[in-house]
C-alpha cells in the first residue's frame, strides 16, 4: 500500500519547507525596507507615510508580502493542527474539530488577503 500524501500547502515537505522559507526571506526583506526607511526619515509626516505607500513597488512589495506571510501562517497553522489534533490525542471529535479548524483557518487567512488587497489597490 502506497503512502498517499496529505501535506498542507505545496504537496510535499519539501516544498512546505521552501515555501516557509522563501515566504520568511519576503517577510524579512519588507522589515528591513521599511525600518531602513523609518530610519532615515526622523521628522517622518503622515504625507511622507501615506507618499510611500503611493508608490507602485511598495504596493506590490506590501502585497508580496502579505501573500507570503498568509502561506506562511497557512502552513504553520497546518503543521500544528495535524500535529495536535489528533484521534490519539482528543478521541472521535479530533477530525471534525480538525476540519472545523482548518476551514476557519482558511476562511480568516483568505479574509485577511483580500481586506489587504482592498485597502492597497482599493478594488
């Protein structure tokens, strides 16, 4: 009998562990652009704010990295509900509660994606 896959995000641990990876690197790049901005920016006014956020790379580096940390968060919450909801840990309720969990989990990720989507490029 072969072992049929059931994984989280991109079908197999190992592109789960890049996928972590790479959307950890997005996250971490956006950190530092903007603590270098806010940095060199002391006497920073909410025009000089609201100008960056303006500009189309910083759009699209924000959505970037929205998207990174919704499958970032989607894969950890994955990890940690297979991991610990479990029949041997909580008995016949664990898989409904499971799916429960995973579909709220889903829903709140997918609500916060497009409330980012709005409030960036407002459509």
């Amino acid at each position: 009998m072969a072992v049929k896959p059931v994984t989280s995000f991109g079908r197999s641990g190992l592109s789960d562990w890049l996928m972590q990876r790479i959307s950890a690197v997005i996250i971490a790049v956006y950190v530092l652009v903007m603590v270098g901005y806010l940095a060199t920016h002391a006497d920073l006014s909410y025009a000089q704010w609201a100008a960056l956020h303006q500009q189309f790379w910083v759009r699209l580096l924000t959505l970037l990295t929205v998207l990174a940390i919704a499958a970032h968060a989607w894969i950890g919450i994955w990890a940690v509900l297979t991991d610990y909801v479990t029949v041997r840990l909580l008995g016949p309720i664990a898989t409904p509660l499971r799916l429960a969990l995973v579909l709220g989990a889903i829903a709140l990720i997918l609500a916060y994606v497009v409330w980012a989507i709005d409030i960036l490029w407002g459509v």
